[in-house]
C-alpha cells in the first residue's frame, strides 16, 4: 500500500520578486526559490505549494493579499486556468523587458561568446487579435475550474469546444472568448458548438475515443481569406454533411471549407487525408508583394504582420547584394527562401515535411520565382558533405530551426561548409545559444535582434548574424 504524502504547506504572506524561466513569477523563501504561474513582480501573496525539491519549489497564488503595482486586469475571463496567454496581468512594455532580458540571459549564460549590443526587441503593432491560426478541441467533459467544484453545484451539461488543460491530453477548457484572433474565430467555434448540442451530434470523449466532434482549425488570412478545417472522430456521412452545410451557408467569410476522419489516438492532422468541402483548397497570404499559398498542413507563422518584421531583419542581416548562393535550412514552405530570392543568385532550401516543400516550390511558381530549388528529407541526411559538393558551396546559411535546436550532425557540416555569413532565426534562445557556442571556433556574433511574436506569452523569436571570422567584410569577398 503506497504511503500516503503529507500535504505540502502554504507559504504566506510571499512578495513574489521577478518573473522566471517559461512565463512563470518568482519568490524566494529563506534559501528556496518558488516559481509562481500568473503573478506579477510586487505582489504580495499566500502560495500553496504544489511540489518542493531541495533547492525550489512550485506553487500557485492561493490568496492575492496586495497587488503588485505593475499587475494589470488581464482582458480574458479564462486568465489563470487557460495557459495559452500567462501574462496578460502584466502591461506591455514589461513582457517586452521580460523577454528582452531572457535573450540576453540565454546568450550569456550559455552561449558564452562575445557578443555585441543586443538591439532593443522589436514589439508587435497588435496585442490583441494577432494570431492567424487557431485550433479547437471539442470535448463531453469539460474541465471544471477549482471555483465550479467548490461551489458544490452540479454541471450536467459538460460538452466543450476550446483548448487543452496544459499538462493534460483529456482536459479541455470551455472557451467562451478568446482575444488572440478574429471575432469570426469565436463566432465560428460557438456555432459548430451550438450546432452540434442542437442536433444531437456527439462531442468527443478523449479517453475513450469516440465521438463526432473533434477538433476544428480556423486561419483567417490578412488578405481577409478564410480556411475552415473540421475534423471529425467518426464517418457518419448525415451528420458532416449537415454541420458542413450549415457552417458553409452561415459564414459566406468562408472561403476555403475543409474537413478530414479523424480516427487515430492523436489530433494531428499532419498524416490525415483532409477534403474540400466547398471553396478554394488554400487560402493566400501576402507579403512584401509576394503571395504564400496556405494549405491545411502548410507552417506560416501565426503572426502575419510581425512575421514580416521578422523576415526583414533576416534578409538585413544576410547582407546579400544580389549575386549570392544561399542556403535556407528548415525552410517549411519556403517564406524566407523566397522573401530573400530577388537579392540573391540562388536560394537552396532544405525542409523535413514533403507536404512544405510542394507548397515552396508552388508560392515560387505563383511569385514567378525562378532561381529557388527545395529539397524534402531530415536536415542530418539531406545536408551532407556530398549535397554542398553538389549544389555549391553557399555563401550565406539561413537557419530557423524547431526549438531543439539544430542536430549536432548539422553544426558539423556547417562548419566545413564555411559560408561567410550564418542567420540564426530561433524561438527558443536557450537552444540557439548553444547551438552558438558549437558556432563559436568559427565564427563571431556581429548583430543580435529580438522580435516579439507572441504578446502575452513568454515565447520570444531571435535573430542573430554571424560572420566567419577570417573574412569579416563578406561583402566585398569573392567566394
């Protein structure tokens, strides 16, 4: 019989200090440190500690007893339960320090190199209504928050359409607003719930694995386009049909309707065989005079407007004069590779997903773009000491690598492949800095720039221009 644990003790009357690592506040309690989600530096709090090792401790506010002077009244009414948006209690200009500073941190403490002054962080025009993609979860058993339970009422009605407990696959939250997209994206999620409860159609039982209504996708372009991907956990033919009906004659904003039987364990849609409904099977995105077809399974960053900004700074930092072999790794559909394509010679792009890479070569064709080439396979595999022999040694890298960073096998032919200049895109800081310190027996950090995609979150993009150190006016070198 296993030993029953001893409650964990509430600490009180704690002023939480600063704000730490992932969006989390922080305390220090005689020699311990306590990571506290959703408070802000100054407040003075109870914290009810939910696990404790030797040197800190997690815990969650239990009783707010003074405010902070900087806590703000976060905007969403699902603040502190959803964990999509941990700090919209704190104003703007403060995430911006907050994620200024965790730049800086990473570079620092792990990269160890020399670096130069940290350009100030790029913030987001829009703090509310950014985001392009949305993606929903319809459930038959909402979560119900610690004030539902303690109030001892009774909640019959429990089916859900909104987003996942962080931590756990089978919780989802009822979302009633969201404040990150559109209005359309809560008014279509609310009408595919309304719809479903007035029709008997089943919500999904994430355990068991049954039911119709699983998940449902919205992109809502910045050319005003609009995909709309539904995805459903059973074939019943009467009942997509009547849903896709109804969804296709309410929103005439719908330009691309889409839906796809979902029947594995998972929700991805990435292995799913996802059907045209009504509409265009993409929807267009625009940039810099340049159009991006998107697909149901096409990456494009959720921030349109601010991924612009983004892709400037990478395009700056490349330095190109119009006559360079580049090379774009982790390329996806090909947004950077062709936003750079009219200052260079050629654009190599190399990316894992067949899917992206049909879409890369495709937005070339649509842009009349024709010195890019695209390549599918694993990074490790595709860029090779052999493909660089190929296809030419590149005179700049670009590299936006998934937030683990890039292989240890790719650092490698990096470096012998010696292009005169490397821009690092990364949304994670910690893993590029040490992908920087690998970097660092070949080539110097010469300008560092973070961008903010996300307000009201603790992610962070960062831009870093690296120069090969024994050629550092790259352009005027001949290569």
């Amino acid at each position: 019989m296993a030993r029953k644990r001893k409650p964990l003790p509430v600490l009180e009357a704690v002023t939480i200090t600063d704000v730490a690592a992932e969006g989390n506040a922080l305390a220090r309690v005689d020699d311990m440190v306590v990571f506290v989600p959703f408070g802000a530096p100054g407040d003075v709090a109870d914290i009810k500690l939910d696990k404790k090792k030797k040197s800190y401790a997690e815990g969650h506010i239990d009783r707010l007893i003074t405010p902070g002077e900087i806590r703000q009244q976060p905007r969403c009414e699902h603040f502190g339960v959803c964990g999509g948006c941990r700090w919209q209690h704190l104003p703007y200009d403060f995430q911006l320090q907050c994620k200024q500073r965790q730049v800086t941190d990473a570079l620092q403490r792990i990269a160890k190199v020399e670096l130069p002054a940290i350009s100030p962080i790029k913030g987001s025009e829009n703090i509310w209504n950014y985001r392009n993609k949305m993606e929903y979860t319809f459930s038959n058993r909402c979560w119900l928050t610690f004030e539902q339970l303690a109030s001892g009422q009774e909640f019959p009605d429990r089916d859900a359409a909104g987003f996942h407990i962080p931590g756990a696959f089978d919780k989802v939250l009822d979302i009633k607003a969201c404040h990150l997209q559109d209005d359309l994206g809560n008014r279509l999620r609310l009408f595919v719930k309304d719809f479903g409860k007035a029709h008997g159609l089943s919500f999904y039982d994430l355990k068991a694995q049954t039911g119709l209504l699983r998940t449902l996708m919205i992109r809502i372009a910045s050319t005003g386009e609009v995909m709309v991907v539904m995805a459903f956990g059973q074939d019943d033919r009467e009942a997509i049909k009547s849903l896709l009906d109804a969804m296709a004659a309410e929103f005439s904003e719908i330009t691309s309707l889409m839906y796809t039987v979902n029947t594995k364990v998972n929700d991805s849609l990435a292995d799913q065989d996802i059907r045209l409904w009504s509409g265009k099977d993409h929807i267009v995105e625009e940039m810099d005079g340049l159009q991006f077809r998107v697909g149901p399974k096409s990456f494009y960053q959720t921030n349109s407007r601010q991924a612009y900004e983004l892709y400037k700074v990478a395009r700056d930092f490349a330095r190109l004069t119009g006559s360079e072999l580049v090379y774009d790794l982790y390329t996806g559909t090909g947004t950077i590779a062709n936003f750079v394509s009219r200052n260079a010679g050629h654009v190599v792009g190399i990316e894992y997903v067949e899917d992206a890479i049909a879409d890369a070569k495709l937005n070339s064709a649509v842009n009349g773009i024709d010195n890019t080439e695209f390549y599918a396979g694993d990074m490790k595999d595709v860029l090779t000491d052999e493909f660089i022999s190929e296809h030419g040694r590149p005179d700049v890298m670009i590299v936006d690598p998934p937030r683990a960073g890039m292989h240890g096998d790719v650092v490698d032919v990096i470096l012998r492949a010696e292009p005169a200049r490397i821009v690092y895109v990364s949304c994670n800081p910690a893993t590029q800095a040490r992908d920087l310190a690998l970097l660092d027996c070949k080539y110097g950090v010469e300008a560092v720039q973070p961008v903010d995609m996300f307000p009201h979150t603790h992610h962070v993009e960062n831009v870093v221009a690296l120069v090969r150190r024994d050629k550092p006016d790259v352009q005027s070198e001949e290569l």
